[in-house]
C-alpha cells in the first residue's frame, strides 16, 4: 500500500498497532512532547486505509464538542455528529490527543465505546450507535506532567492496550532529521547530539527535553539558511527556557556544538 | 624610614614576580549557577555540586623574582572527588577576561568527560581529544586557550635536562592532545597547567599509609607512577573518610558494638551491616542508635515546658494500624499540636530575598484566571449551547432557562497543606558524606518558607504543619501556619524557627492533617508530604509496622478525597515510597540544595497550573 507518511519504527509499535486494530481494541499512546505520537497515527491511519478524526483536547471541551450537538438550519433544527460520531458511524480512526487536558466528562462518553459493547450512547437524540467495524479509538498523552487534577482515571487506562513512546535513538533520530528537514547528516548529528545534551537537562534545569520535533525545525531553519547558532538558538534555546542563566548555559552548550 | 623602604621593595619585588592579571580577573560566583547547567548538559553527573576551591600547593621551578616574592606555590587548579566538581574561586591566568571566563566552561566540560582521573597526563589528553571530537564547537575555543596557556609556560631557555624534556612534552600535549604518552621524570612539579583537571589532593591520606610521604598533597605528580593501581585505590579510601585517624577507628568499634547490643535499625539492612565502614558514611544513622541506646536519656532530653514550644489542647487521640492484627489500635497515639509562640515576628532573610522575589512574581502571574461559566441564570455573554439546546428541544420546560455565560469569581478551587518531617534527621549535614555546615533541616526551612512565600501571592489557601514523635505517647504536630492565618511576618518567623526534633510517626500526623484538610471546602484538597526517610519510632513503629500504619493513613486519606504526594530527599526512597503512596503520588529530589526552587514548581505542575 502506498504510504506518504514517513515513520521510522523504533521498535515493535506497528505490529501492536496493527493487532490491536484487527482485534477492534483501543489504543493508548504516551509518551514525551514531540516523540512522534501524532506521525505515528497518522502513519498508521494511511496504513490501515482509515480516515482519521483528530481532536486536539483542550480544558473546555465538552462532551458534545465530540459527540454532536443540534443545530439550526433554514428548515428548523438538525443535528450535527461531532468527530467521534462520524469516525463511529462511518469507520475510521478518531484520535484524542492530549486526551487528559479534555473535561473529566468527555471520558466518560468513551467508556461504552472502549469495550467489548463498542456502542456510542447519544443521550441528546436518544440514539444508540453500534460502532463500524473500522472504528478505533487512539487516545494519547504526555505522563510527563505528573499533575494530580489531571490525569487520566485507572478505570479509564484500564481499557486500552497501551504504548510507551520516548524519543529515538541517536543514530534513528539522525535519520529522521535527515529526512524530515533534508539537513546533511553531519549537521543532523550535530544536532542531535547537541539534543540529547539537552535532553540531560529535564527535571533539572528544563521542565522539559529538547524535542524530536524541536531539532527537526532547527534543521530545517538551518537548511533554509540561518546560522546554525541562530537557529539553535532560537528553536532549541528559547523554547525550553525562560531563565537568563539557563539559557545562557544553553548558549554556551551550542557554542560547543557549532 | 625601614619600614617604607621595606614596602616599597615588596611591592617591587611582588610586582616583577607577579605572572596573574588581576584586571582580568573573573569570579566564579558570578558563573556558578550557568557552569553548573553546563557541567550537567555535558554529561556531568546531576548530584554533583559546583563549588569553588582555594589554591592548591605545588612546588615548580621559580623565577628568582617569584622565589624572593615568595610567591608561585599555591596554583588554582579545577579537581573533583566523588562530592562535587570544584573549580577555582576567580580566575585570572590570562590577560583577557573573556578568555578566562571560556577557561571556566572549558573546565567543567572537561570534568564531565573525565569523571575519574587515575593518570593525570594520559587521561587529561585522552579527554580533551575525545571532548573536542564529540564536540567540534569547542575547537576554536580551545585553541585559544592552548594558545594562551601556551604563553604562560616556563621560558624554555631557562630549563634543561629532563626538565626541559617534561616541557616540551607538556607543551606538545597541549598544543595536540593525545599525542604524548609518557611524562619524562623531573625534579619538583612541572608549573600546573589551568586547562587540564586535576585528581583530589591526598590531604586526608592516613598516617600509616605506606605511601612515600613526600608525594603527599600533591596529586600532579601522580603522572610519575605509571603503575597507578594503588594510588587510585588509596583516592578510593579517602573518598570514603573511613580509615583517617586512629580516634575515628575507635569510634568505628564503638558504634559497631552498640549496633550489635542494641539490634535497633538493623533488621532492615541486615546485609548491608556486613562493612561497618560502609554505615558510617550515614552519620544520621549511627547518632539515631546512640539516642536510641539511652531511651531513658533521650526522655530526658525532651526541652523542660518552659523551654519547648506551646502545647495547644490537651493532645488528640489517633488510632494505629496494627497490620499483625489487621485491626486499628483505638486512640493508641496522642497528637500534642504545638506552637511556637515564642518565635519572634521574621522578615525574609537577606539570603532568600532573591528568589522569594522571583517565585511571587512568577507566582503572582499564576493567580487564576477569570474562567467563563457556561448556563448561568445572568451574566455578560449568552450562552450559544444553551440558547440552541432550548430551540432544538422545545418540550423542556420553557421557563428557568440559564441562557447566559458569565465570568466567575477567579478562585481557584484548590486548599494545600504541607506537612513536613523535622525528625532529627534532619539534623544532618548535606552532602554525601554529612560534612557541610549547612544541615538537612536548614533545606528544608527554606523549601517551606520560599513555598509559603510563592503561596501566599497566588491566593490558594494553604497551611503548613510539622512533625516528630517520641513514641505513640507524643506526637508533636507543629502548626506553622494554619489555613485561617493570613500569612506574614508571624508565620514567618514560626517557619524559621523551626527546629529538629525527634522521630518520624508519620502515620499519625497524616491522620491529623486529614482531619484538618477535611474541615476546607474546596473541591481540591492537596497534601504535600516533605520527607527524608522512612518512618519510624523507637518503639515498634519501625519497619514494616510503620510503613503498613503510613500507608494506611494514606490510604485514609484518599478515601476522604485528599490527594496525598510525598516529596522525599531519601535516594531510598524508589524502594518504598510507591507503596506508600501509589506510582504517580511521589517525587525523589536527589540535589537537595535544588529543593527550595523545586518545590513550588512541583506544585505548579501537581495542581496543572503551568501546564
């Protein structure tokens, strides 16, 4: 099957993936910003020949942001299906990133769907819909923020089949850069190691490591032009750190790799 | 007269012997805390400290100048041990003071590659090579300092024989790392060189050691002995501080006898008794047993009532899980609440000032933030949802729609109250081996007060307790800041007079702060446990018993909708704390002087403010 979507394996996660949808299981993906959680669904969505829904969770959204809601139209009122209900009538991947920043209620709504009933209950319409065969659900988040008003709930987890993700190794992350942004591969080593510097900095200095993605746009910042140390500095220094020490730490530490 | 004349020839003489260029002299205070981001991100390892040291003695070949100055024997060099990298205080080798600054970075880039030193002259070439092959970056910066170092060496011409030979090979590994094996042997020490590391000195080295006395307090010269097997496991012992002085050896038999007399903290680690050196290091352990040994003693020990704090109340009875019996022991402890009412009104100290400032700013900015309200029966905005939900829906009950959205009260819902441990523990010395002047107990009283400071500016209401034990017949619970007090000058000052006390019964005093979370109406309801160690008594609570009453308190609490997490300092603290307080519900801070700043970020992310 022809696949656009670039993905490099780090271990057995297409396999999983790809049993867990043929058994219509769920699937829950964690894993530190920028891993590649996103591109690793949507590789597999162009795998599978699914559509995929994508939802962005954020702190206001409601149930029936991804159910539906009525709405009025020229001849009276209409309902419109939300993302989930679509991906659940007609078939297809629908994928909660960040799915712990969403309202505790718009768990709930999975529940019934994440188990062996695979039905979506709409309390509004009183309809109860039986799920497409293609339907999956893919949920992800970051257990990074070890947040106690966030999280998501065990009754919750406990019905998904679950993947860990991290970043990749050195030599498969000089890779991906080399081809995500087209950089020479000594300066993608460069960078890479100048991330996995960084990366020794999380939980000490930086509330959070220096991205797979961050070093993809240092690349291509590079590759269009700018300095290496300009776009260093301003794709992997500043978006990590608001401190004057630290970034200036952080300067010093780019100086040491360009 | 003799005496002008006697100052104008020293300074003459200084002058001529002088070699530093103090115009371009760099502290390192002002670098301490970017160099200690730098040795970190260059693969230094994180429970390291950054400390400046004095100069080092060394004996080169003086200039007739410096030998009548008197000066040239003290050298600032970079050396580390297993505590921490330390660096010299200020810097002034080189005439321009951002070189000297790049010299500092150049050190600890250094000392991150080369944790270990067992040859001073292989291994420093050997790392320079690789660090500057892993990081091409530093190349330029390098040559500049080699360059410069370059500069600073001992004239040739004044120099033959081998020490002209021990030049020149220096020099040569200088300019290309790596690329000279051998040292050639020479009279005195050749002049130290300022970008490479150096090992620990041998100050502490034991009287009886075999080792050539004369090669003492020198670490340099161990690039002579090429067969450096001893030499670095004679370092190893130092290290450790164990076989020192012969009074410290007495001491060793002593604490071994009474560990054996009294079977008190062992049964937990009995495994490990088997290198009584070993448990030395832990200086909190071995004076837990002696206060142990005289129980009777250490009653006496307890402050006279004027002295102590005040008791507040007659105490409170709190019941203990006995897991033999599987059954709660009713009103087994007694919770004595004190406060310190002696503790005069406090400013924030001089040395906190800084980053209290720092932590209200940022804090302040986290006050909550005006959220809107959706089905409101008024407000600002009409609430589309609900407008459309009444149209499409036209059974429902027409009147007593809430149509409309409004902005709330920005209150975040969200009461904590931190409980800290002030068992005597606490009293310890930091760093590995207990020797620093600043004790456990002074982290922790700047971690509560910086915290309360953050605190205080967000407007979450919060409180702050502390605890110890003697026994299940008193349990002191130290109030220092309850939820109804506003806090000021007051609680300050409680905060900073807190001193350590006695025993660690934690379950009791989490029971008592659930009784006091449980009185706050807010919907969130956060306790922050700040720990150093396991509970324990010196009665049975101990071992398993107080870890299955801690968790039992906890579990407790949880079931009262309190949402427990404990931040510990114990590096243990992996093997117990997570049945303690389930996977997700505790921290293990390992730089404890991070601790101040750690924990109001911790909170933040707890409480999902900043995410």
């Amino acid at each position: 099957m022809a696949n656009d979507i670039h993905y490099l394996p780090q271990g057995r996660e297409i396999e999983i993936f790809q049993t867990a949808a043929n058994n219509k299981l769920p699937v829950l993906i964690k894993g530190p910003t920028g891993c590649g959680k996103t591109r690793f669904v949507e590789y597999m969505a162009a795998e599978l020949g699914r559509p995929l829904h994508t939802v962005a969770c954020h702190d206001d959204l409601t149930a029936s942001d991804l159910v539906g809601r009525h709405l009025i139209g020229a001849d009276g009122t209409y309902w419109q299906d939300g993302p989930l209900t679509r991906a659940v009538r007609e078939g297809g991947i629908c994928y909660l990133d960040e799915v712990v920043e969403a309202r505790k209620d718009t768990t709930v709504v999975l529940h019934p769907l994440s188990d062996h009933r695979r039905v979506l209950p709409i309390e509004r319409t009183g309809e109860t819909i039986e799920a497409h065969p293609d339907f999956m659900l893919v949920i992800s988040y970051n257990p990074g923020y070890q947040n106690l008003i966030k999280g998501l709930k065990p009754s919750t987890r406990q019905r998904f089949v679950a993947m860990s993700f991290d970043y990749p190794d050195p030599e498969q992350e000089v890779v991906i850069v080399c081809q995500e942004s087209g950089v020479d591969k000594q300066t993608a080593q460069q960078l890479v190691a100048l991330g996995n510097d960084l990366r020794r900095l999380k939980d000490h200095d930086l509330e959070e490591a220096a991205s797979t993605r961050l070093l993809i746009y240092a690349a291509m910042m590079i590759q269009s032009g700018l300095t290496q140390s300009e776009a260093c500095t301003a794709c992997l220094a500043q978006p990590l750190s608001d401190e004057p020490e630290t970034l200036v730490a952080i300067e010093r530490l780019i100086q040491a790799h360009f | 007269m003799e005496e002008f004349v006697g100052e104008l020839w020293h300074k003459l003489i200084t002058r001529q012997a002088q070699t530093d260029f103090a115009e371009a002299k760099v502290e390192f205070a002002s670098l301490q805390s970017q160099l200690a981001t730098y040795f970190r991100a260059m693969g230094g390892e994180p429970g390291k400290n950054l400390e400046g040291t004095g100069p080092r003695a060394f004996n080169p070949k003086r200039r007739l100048a410096q030998r009548m100055a008197g000066s040239h024997r003290h050298f600032a060099v970079c050396w580390q041990d297993d505590r921490g990298l330390r660096l010299p205080i200020s810097l002034a080798y080189f005439p321009d003071s951002a070189l000297n600054e790049a010299l500092y970075f150049w050190q600890t880039a250094l000392a991150a590659q080369l944790p270990t030193i067992r040859h001073w002259f292989a291994d420093n070439q050997q790392a320079t090579h690789d660090l500057l092959k892993k990081r091409p970056g530093l190349a330029a910066g390098y040559q500049q300092l080699a360059e410069a170092t370059l500069k600073t060496r001992p004239d040739l011409e004044t120099l033959k024989g081998p020490e002209l030979e021990r030049e020149l090979a220096i020099q040569q590994a200088i300019r290309e790392p790596g690329s000279v094996d051998q040292l050639p042997i020479a009279v005195g020490d050749p002049l130290p060189v300022p970008i490479w590391i150096y090992p620990a000195p041998l100050y502490a080295l034991s009287p009886d050691s075999d080792d050539d006395l004369d090669d003492m307090g020198d670490g340099s010269r161990a690039e002579k002995q090429l067969n450096t097997g001893r030499k670095q496991a004679e370092r190893i012992d130092d290290a450790k501080q164990t076989d020192g002085l012969l009074v410290f050896k007495l001491e060793c038999l002593f604490t071994w006898a009474e560990q054996v007399d009294l079977d008190r903290c062992q049964e937990e680690n009995l495994d490990d008794d088997s290198s009584t050196a070993d448990d030395l290091d832990i200086i909190t352990l071995s004076r837990k047993r002696r206060a142990g040994a005289a129980r009777l003693k250490f009653d006496l020990d307890l402050p006279s009532a004027q002295n102590d704090d005040l008791p507040v109340g007659e105490g409170i009875r709190l019941p203990e899980w006995d897991y033999r019996k599987q059954a709660y022991i009713k009103d087994y402890c007694l919770l004595q609440p004190m406060l310190a009412d002696d503790a005069l009104p406090a400013a924030v100290p001089d040395y906190l000032r800084n980053q209290a400032r720092v932590l209200k700013n940022r804090f302040s900015m986290l006050r909550p933030q005006r959220t809107w309200q959706r089905r409101q029966p008024y407000g600002d905005e009409i609430d589309l949802d609900a407008w459309l939900e009444l149209k499409t829906q036209p059974l429902r009950n027409e009147e007593h729609q809430d149509l409309y959205r409004a902005r709330n009260n920005p209150q975040r819902d969200l009461a904590c109250l931190l409980l800290s441990d002030l068992s005597m523990s606490t009293d310890a010395g930091l760093g590995a081996n207990g020797d620093s002047d600043q004790r456990v107990i002074d982290v922790i009283r700047d971690t509560m007060l910086l915290f309360a400071e953050a605190l205080s500016s967000t407007g979450d209401p919060f409180a702050i307790y502390g605890f110890s034990s003697v026994k299940n017949k008193q349990v002191r619970y130290q109030l220092l800041k309850n939820f109804s007090e506003a806090y000021g000058d007051q609680a300050r000052g409680r905060l900073l007079a807190v001193k350590p006390g006695f025993y660690t019964r934690m379950g009791a005093a989490i029971r008592q702060s659930t009784e006091v979370l449980k009185l706050q109406k807010s919907q969130q309801r956060l306790m922050l446990i700040l720990s150093d160690g396991k509970p324990n008594d010196i009665d049975r609570y101990e071992g398993r018993y107080g870890i299955e009453d801690t968790r039992r308190a906890v579990i407790e609490a949880k079931q009262q909708g309190i949402q427990p997490f404990c931040v510990t300092i114990d590096e243990r603290g992996n093997d117990y704390l997570p049945y303690l307080f389930g996977e997700q519900c505790y921290a293990v801070v390992n730089d404890l002087a991070r601790l101040p700043v750690l924990l109001p970020k911790l909170y933040l992310n707890l409480t999902g403010i900043s995410a």
